[in-house]
C-alpha cells in the first residue's frame, strides 16, 4: 500500500508539472483549480476507477465528471498519461482545430464523458449515468469533482436531492474545497460551509479530508464503495495553486497561467530540473 | 366529420409502445406526469420511469447523464418549464454535446388557457430553434404526433417536440408519411400561400375554405419541422404564390414566421404577414376565446391573406 501511495504521489507530481507546462504554452486557462484537484484525479486515474485507455467506450467502465469543468488541463493530463491521446497533444490546449477544448467536450476528446463548463450541471449528468448504468446491471461507478464555488448553484442541490432521493450509491462526489473563487474567498463571496453537513442533511454519506494526502483520499474512495443506500460525498480539503508555492492559496491563479518568468520557478518548485 | 385527440395523449400512448419495443427507452417527468402523459409510460414501465420532481433543470441534466450511458431519454413537462427553465442546461448538456434526449414538451401556447401567462408558451420555439443541434417539430394532430415522437425515438440526437393541451382535429390520414425536415402541401393554391404548424394549420385550412369563396386561391402548406426548415417546398411556394402568411400558436418573433422571413428575405422575398401573438404574454381564458382574443383564428387569416395581397398587387 506504502508502494502504492508513493507511485500515486510521484504520479500527481509529473501531472502538476505537465499542468504547468501546458497552461504555460496555451497561455490560457486555469492554474489554480487544476493544480488544487490534480491528487484526488490522479487517485481515479491511475488506482481507483476501473478504466481502459485503448477503448473508452468499454460499457464496463467506471466514469468520471469533471464538473467543474473549467480544470480540464488536470483532466486531460491524467488521460494523455493514461494513454488516451498523445502526450505532445497537451501543447494544442485550447487552439483553434485541438480535440483538448477550453472545457472538457466529450464530442473532441476521448475519455471524457460529457460537456462541462457551465458550473452546477455536471452533477446532475452523474446522476443521470448513476440510474442508467444501474438500469444496465453492472458494477460500475460514477465519480464527480466538484468546485466549492460551484455549490453557490442551486441545480447541484437539485441533483443532491435527487441522488439521495433514488438512493444512488454507485455515485461519489468530490469537493475541491479550495475555500477561493474569482471574486475571492468563498467565505466573503457567498458562504457555502458547512459543506459536508449540507450533503449530509440531503440524505448524502459525508466524509471530509486532506485533498492533498493519497493515503486519505485512497482509503476514502474505498469507503464510498462500500456505502450502501446513499450516495457518498468526500469533501476534501485543498488548496488552489497547491504545488507552486507562489500559486498557492491566491484567487488571482484562478484562470490565469504561468508567465515566462514563472514558469522555471514553478517547475523548479516541482522538482522538475528540465 | 374529423376526430379530435389531444397530441399529449398521442404522445403518451406512443411512449408507452415504444417502450415495450426499445428496452432503452427511460422517461422523466417533473411532477407532471398526469398531464403530459409520460404516466401512461411510468405505469408499464416503472422502473424505466424517473420523476424527479419540480426541478427542471436536474430533469434535463439528467437525461443528458442517461443518454451518456446508452439510453433513450423522453423528458417533459410543459412547455415553459422545459425549455424555458432548463434552456441552459438543454443548451450545455444535451446540445452541445449532441446528445441523445428527446424533449417533448407539452401545453406549449395560449391554448394551455385559464392557467395564465406565467405557464403559456409564446417564447419557446424562437429559444430552441437559436441552438444549434436541436431539431424542433410541432406536429398537427394525432397522427402527425404518434409518428413524429417514433421518428425522434429512431433518430439519434436532441429533439424538441411541442405539443399542446386540448383536443384538436385530426387532419391527417392514416396514410400520411410524416418525414423529418418536410413539410406538407396540404391544399394547393396561386395567388398566396399560407404556412402553418401544429393547431394552426387547421385554421389554415378552413381560411382557405373561406379565401374560395372570395375568389382567392391559397395554398396551404404545413411545416412540422420548424428546424430544419424545408426550404425547398417554401421557397417554391414564394415563387409560385407571391405571398406568404405565416401563421403558429407562438410569438411573431422567432419561430415559424421568424424562419420563413429570414430564408425568403435572403432567397425570394415576398410580402409576408407573420400572424401569431404579438409579442404579448399569455392570460387567462377559455382555449377558445384565447385563441380569438389573440388573432389565431381561420377569420385573422383570411385578414392577413388580404393585407398580403393588397402589397402583392401594388
């Protein structure tokens, strides 16, 4: 297990530089979130969720929602690593004619399930794979990250109800509690603490973590599998820009990326020597 | 003498047999399954059925989700509720990414009647038909709705169909062959031609009785498929006829009018009278007498037959 948590650790750290790197060469796009989410992604990606990079439509598989779509470079450098399209892809972020859009779209990128980007509807499309996939018998699971701002929308409660509601406990959603959005400290813009007391109220299991420690996320994973009658809901506490102390904690990253002269800096805070 | 069925009830109907042949087939309904009919659906069907009750907006994200793993989702709810409340969650999550949900929304119009403005429809033709990937169809009649709801089933992609809440006469036969993206000649005609969707076609038709009489020869043309429009049967009409009214239980602005001026301003123009509700919310009423108190009646169009002509000749 000790061998296990290392490799996903050193896993998250190559994904954090190719973050970096990417949002560096497309100079666009959103450093903070990405880099805030990137562990509990590279905990499904490369441990959790059952997955096979050479046929993403294989009907077994588990499935993952970015919902707050707008850290798809955390997304797409787990699928590029995981073999779903070419590494050197990741330098055609956002330009004109790239399969890797601005938000994930599941019509240009293999591996990524449905459109996000508009904040609160992710959600919702979970749940909806939740009942199908139930319907179809199976084991499979449906993963969904979360922002903190993003539950200022009133249609992620609208699916939190629902989710419970129909008992779906082959859905577990994750909350990148970063405590920051654009306009600043969630707290000041509009306050959605406490989180976990929220879902639980809603009929949700709740866990809340260390978004940044794999052993934690990993043993909180495996106890959502085994949550029977409710969806499970793990809050893990992060923060944005974590990896690049200079990012760290600043609302000003949001949607903005590494500068020239940021960039060796942030790759050198990442034990990167290139 | 014609029967009258209410298009929701042809809906229900047809989803309930469609789900005894396509195991994919899912329902939703928000708390107003007893209206829309889905119910018929939901009670074959239980387990296939999903209320998610007054909240639109996860109803239509849902769907979306439900698509994604291989199923056939009908949504619906009223008209306003559908489209209007969940425009952006029908415009984010089913599409863009082209998804695989069928939007039947019913009680679209004034003719939803005493309930008011707050729950007739004026706008939502004009708000689907501004998204790309959607296909909007408002059938006639019955018939036209049991086959239209079979055509969206067989067709992969969103679909919009909107329906209405009382009874309307049938204008199709058993014999019709409904085809998505074309419109039907129902009565020919020279001097002007009158192109019509869902309840109002049969207004059209009985105006054109009366235009006869005056001496006046109108062609009626039907337009189900508001998107994609079938240019050709129009364009032809434009050419041939010279003028054109226009005539749907929905705002001037936007939907079948709004789609016949535009093509015919760029390819053939013509006078044109766009008759429908004139940017004006809904009220309280009596189908019938909403439909009179709006100008959506045979006499409104024969009026407009006549103003069209007079700027055809001058």
């Amino acid at each position: 297990m000790k061998e296990t948590i290392a490799k996903l650790e050193d896993k998250a750290r190559e994904l954090r530089i190719d973050i970096v790197r990417t949002l560096h060469k497309s100079q666009s796009g959103h450093t903070g979130g990405s880099l805030s989410a990137i562990d509990m992604i590279t905990a499904l990606y490369f441990h959790k969720m059952r997955h096979d990079p050479e046929d993403p439509a294989w009907e077994e598989r588990d499935r993952f929602v970015l919902c707050k779509g707008h850290a798809a470079p955390a997304q797409y450098v787990a699928l590029a690593h995981a073999g779903y399209f070419p590494r050197e892809d990741l330098m055609m972020l956002r330009r004109l004619g790239s399969h890797l859009q601005g938000h994930p779209d599941s019509k240009s990128t293999p591996g990524v399930e449905v459109c996000t980007g508009s904040l609160g509807q992710g959600l919702s499309m979970a749940n909806g794979m939740a009942l199908g996939l139930r319907l179809n018998g199976g084991a499979s699971r449906v993963y969904a990250l979360l922002g903190d701002g993003e539950l200022q929308e009133g249609q992620v409660w609208e699916a939190a109800m629902a989710a419970a509601h129909y008992k779906m406990d082959n859905l577990c959603a994750l909350v990148d509690a970063n405590s920051l959005q654009i306009d600043g400290e969630v707290a000041k813009v509009m306050g959605v603490a406490p989180i976990a007391h929220k879902f639980k109220s809603f009929g949700w299991h709740a866990l809340e973590i260390d978004g940044h420690d794999m052993a934690a996320i990993l043993a909180a994973l495996d106890h959502a599998q085994t949550v029977k009658g409710q969806p499970t809901v793990i809050v893990a506490n992060t923060v944005k820009g974590k990896g690049v102390s200079f990012f760290e904690n600043k609302a000003s990253y949001h949607g903005v990326p590494p500068s020239d002269e940021e960039l060796p800096k942030a790759l050198e805070c990442l034990g990167c020597m290139e | 003498m014609s029967t009258m069925v209410a298009t929701r009830d042809a809906y229900g109907e047809t989803l309930a047999e469609l789900g005894g042949e396509n195991a994919e087939i899912v329902a939703l309904d928000a708390d107003l399954s007893g209206s829309t009919k889905t119910s018929l659906f939901a009670k074959k069907f239980p387990e296939r059925f999903f209320n998610m009750g007054i909240a639109e907006a996860n109803m239509m994200g849902t769907a979306a989700g439900l698509a994604a793993v291989g199923k056939v989702p009908f949504v619906s709810t009223f008209a306003i509720f559908a489209v209007g409340r969940a425009w952006e969650q029908m415009r984010q999550s089913v599409a863009y990414p082209k998804a695989n949900v069928k939007i039947v929304a019913t009680h679209g119009g004034v003719t939803v009647g005493e309930d008011g403005g707050s729950h007739q429809s004026v706008e939502d033709i004009a708000i689907v038909r501004a998204v790309p990937n959607m296909t909007v169809i408002v059938p006639a009649d019955g018939v036209e709705t049991k086959a239209a709801i079979r055509a969206a089933a067989n067709h992969k992609g969103p679909f919009y169909i909107r329906l209405g809440r009382n009874k309307v006469p049938t204008i199709f036969g058993d014999d019709y062959r409904f085809e998505i993206g074309k419109g039907c000649q129902m009565a020919p005609g020279s001097d002007l031609t009158i192109v019509s969707t869902g309840l109002m076609t049969a207004q059209a038709l009985a105006a054109a009785k009366l235009l006869q009489k005056e001496g006046v020869s109108a062609r009626v043309v039907h337009i189900a498929t508001i998107k994609p429009l079938d240019q050709e049967i129009i364009l032809e009409a434009a050419m041939e006829t010279g003028a054109v009214v226009t005539a749907e239980e929905h705002s001037v602005i936007g939907g079948l009018g709004g789609a016949v001026a535009e093509f015919l301003g760029e390819s053939c123009p013509v006078p044109i009278k766009r008759v429908g509700i004139r940017d004006r919310f809904g009220t309280s009423g009596k189908a019938e007498e909403l439909l009179k108190y709006f100008g959506l009646l045979a006499e409104d169009l024969v009026e407009a037959a006549r103003e069209v002509l007079s700027r055809k000749r001058s």
